[in-house]
C-alpha cells in the first residue's frame, strides 16, 4: 500500500502552485489528474508507436494494434466482462450512452414505448434518451429523488410497465455523491422485463462494478476521470444485446464487406468503433486501471470523507446536497450552498486561496430544478487528496462565507 505523500508525488499537477498558494485540486469528479506513468506511456506511444491500428502490416502497426487490444483486456478484467467483445472503446461516458440511445433505440424502441431515468442523472445520461424518444415517439418517464437526494426506489415498481424498454440510472450522482442501490435497481428493472444501463463515470472511480454480478446490460465510464487520457471511454455491453443492435456510426473498421449493392458488418467489437481510433490515448486506460488497482488507500479516502462530512453537516451556514443515510452510501463528494452567497462566488475565492473546485449546475439542470437553486458548489475528493487538504478547503470555505455574508 503506498503511503499518501508516495501517492501525491506520482502527479506532477499537485505540486503547482496557484496565486503564489499550493493547489488544492477538489474538483475530481470532474476530471481527475493523471499520474506521471499515464503522461509517460501516452508519450511513448505517441513518440514510438503511432501508427494505424489493425490495417498495416508493418512492425509500427503491429505494436500500436497489440497495445489498443491489451486495453480492452484490462478493461473486460477490470470490469469482469464474460468476453473482451463487450467492451467497445469510445471517447466517454457521454459517447458510450449516445451509443446505446442511438442503437438500442433503433433497433428495440417503438412508437410508445417508454424510457425511465432519474432525476439526480446528468444531462448526457438524460438528453440522448430525450433525443431517442422523439425520434422514436417514445416516452421518457424520471424516477424522483427525496430530500435528501436518494433514489425514490419505493417508486419505481410503479413506474415500470410493459413498454418500458430501457432504464438509464448513475452508480453515483456527479453532483449528490450517494452510492445508488444500482444491483437493486437492476434486478427489479430485469423482473420485468426492462434492459437497464448504468452511467458508471463515478462509479468505476469509487469502488469499480463486477458486471457479471451486477448484471446490468449496459455500463459505461469515461477514462479521464480514473487516471487515463482525456478522450477515452467504454461501453461495456452484453453481448446479445450487442449482436442484435444496428450500428451507430458507419465507416472504416466497422465492416465485412462492402458493395454498393450493399453491406456487411464486422464481428464485435469493431462493429461499433468505426474509423480511426485513439490510437495514443485508449491505451493508457490499462496503466490506469492498474495504478488505480494499486493505490489501496481507501482508509484514508474514508478518513477524508468523514472529516469533511462531519463540518459540512455541522455547519449552519451550509446546505449540503446528498445526505448519506450511513457513510457507507456517499463517497467524498459534496455538494451545497450557502444562504446569502452566490456558489460562483464562493468557488472565485476558493480558487484565490488555491483551491478548485466546481460551482454551477453541473450539467444537471434538473436536479438544481428540484432543489430549487440555480447551481451549487462542488468539492469532490480523490486518494491523492489528503487531510491537511481537506482543513485547508474548510478553512478557506469559512473564509469564503464570511466575506460574502
């Protein structure tokens, strides 16, 4: 196990300094920052290795194509995918989802039929099914949050019915930090009858999935947010599932044959990774499952946690969004506002004392909606942050509120 300082000296972003103070970097569940083995291999395969994959038979080709294929086997490890031809590489979570909303829906969707997301979930696990139901004359149904920011899941029986041919719900909300009951929701989605994708751009960061156990039919993350590249992403996919849906894109790659008479498709994966792919980047999402299989400090990630939890709950100045029922069911995530001060306010002078964070809607309009806010700041929390951080954030937070109250 490497000791936090170890674990801090692997990212060279955190030894910046910002307005002449330390950076202090919370704003993880945007992106995270990327070790220097990350940087490292992305360079050398960019510098050394840059070539087309699987077309050429030249050496350069062979040695690009063999370190985009090691990827997806880390991927279908890390996941504990049944076949390395459920993982389809994609630029993120957001083109993972688009995906399935395009292919899914053109292949199982009908006039009529009806699409359920939630209300804590971000706009791209939200607009692409808005933009399927109307091209499909679908109906897209929300299962709602409580007050304290968990899944209305007492809901959602009654809220599934015979058309209801897919649910798209986070592992964890980017903006609420609760650890949703997703292999609940899967095995009652599944009882009747409903395919159910889980938006795992969180979730693959704050204790990873077992696919196989989840038994979910879609799951998708975005590679930035767990050490890789920006630019990386999967969709992992049952395989039925993936056998029967159309195409998303068209292109090199993705094809048997072709005839203007007509055409064939590739076996998968390929069918669905049309044209040239990230041939420097989606590589180094094996380095980073690795790295991040090696950090083992969830101790003193849960340490952090209930330390800030514990002063943001405590403080009557605050209103904090996602109340854990129990620590267990919220990762080191939180969001909140401040009466009487504007979160863009709070986050300019956050960030004038060094630290980042995120202020604004968050890409959930919705949820802000049911809050009644119009944006809310964000302090999200990763292993390489550590407790000095953490009372340096509230210490700076109290500053913060004093100036604007």
């Amino acid at each position: 196990m490497m000791a936090i300082e170890e674990i801090r000296a692997q990212f060279p972003t955190l030894a910046r300094t910002v307005y002449g103070k330390p950076l202090v970097y919370l704003d993880n569940a945007a992106t995270s920052m990327r070790p220097r083995i990350v940087l490292e291999r992305q360079n050398e395969l960019a510098s050394l290795h840059n070539a087309n994959i699987h077309r050429a038979v030249h050496a350069l080709a062979g040695e690009a194509t063999e370190a985009y294929e090691a990827a997806r086997d880390a991927v279908a490890r890390h996941l504990n995918a049944a076949s390395r031809r459920e993982i389809i590489f994609t630029s993120g979570t957001t083109a993972s989802i688009n995906l399935v909303a395009f292919s899914f829906g053109e292949t199982f969707v009908k006039p009529g039929d009806e699409i359920l997301v939630s209300e804590a979930e971000h706009h791209s696990n939200i607009v692409p099914w808005q933009m399927m139901c109307q091209r499909k004359g679908a109906v897209l149904k929300v299962l709602p949050v409580d007050e304290e920011g968990h899944l209305r899941t007492d809901l959602l029986p009654n809220l599934l019915s015979e058309k209801t041919k897919l649910v798209a719900i986070s592992q964890i909300s980017n903006v609420l930090g609760i650890i949703n009951p997703v292999k609940d929701v899967v095995s009652v989605c599944h009882s009747n009858g409903s395919k159910v994708l889980i938006d795992g751009a969180q979730g693959v960061v704050h204790g990873g999935v077992d696919v196989q156990d989840l038994d979910c039919d879609f799951y998708a993350f975005s590679g930035h947010k767990v050490y890789a590249a920006t630019g990386t992403g999967v969709l992992y996919g049952k395989e039925t599932l993936l056998e029967q849906m159309v195409p998303y894109m068209g292109g090199g790659e993705m094809i048997g044959t072709v005839r203007f008479t007509g055409t064939t498709y590739a076996p998968l994966p390929a069918k669905f990774e049309a044209g040239t792919q990230n041939i420097n980047a989606q590589p180094t999402l094996q380095t980073a499952l690795d790295f991040a299989a090696g950090l083992q400090n969830e101790a003193y990630t849960k340490q952090v946690r209930d330390f800030v939890l514990e002063a943001l709950t405590a403080d009557p100045r605050i209103k904090l969004y996602g109340v854990p029922r129990g620590t267990e069911d919220k990762i080191a995530l939180f969001s909140f506002t401040a009466e009487g001060a504007h979160h863009e306010d709070i986050a300019l002078i956050l960030d004038k004392m060094g630290v980042a964070v995120r202020s604004g809607q968050m890409c959930a309009e919705p949820l802000m909606d049911r809050f009644g806010v119009t944006g809310m700041v964000r302090a999200s929390f990763a292993p390489y942050n550590t407790l000095e951080e953490a009372e340096i954030f509230l210490k700076a937070l109290d500053k913060a509120l004093k100036l604007l109250r």
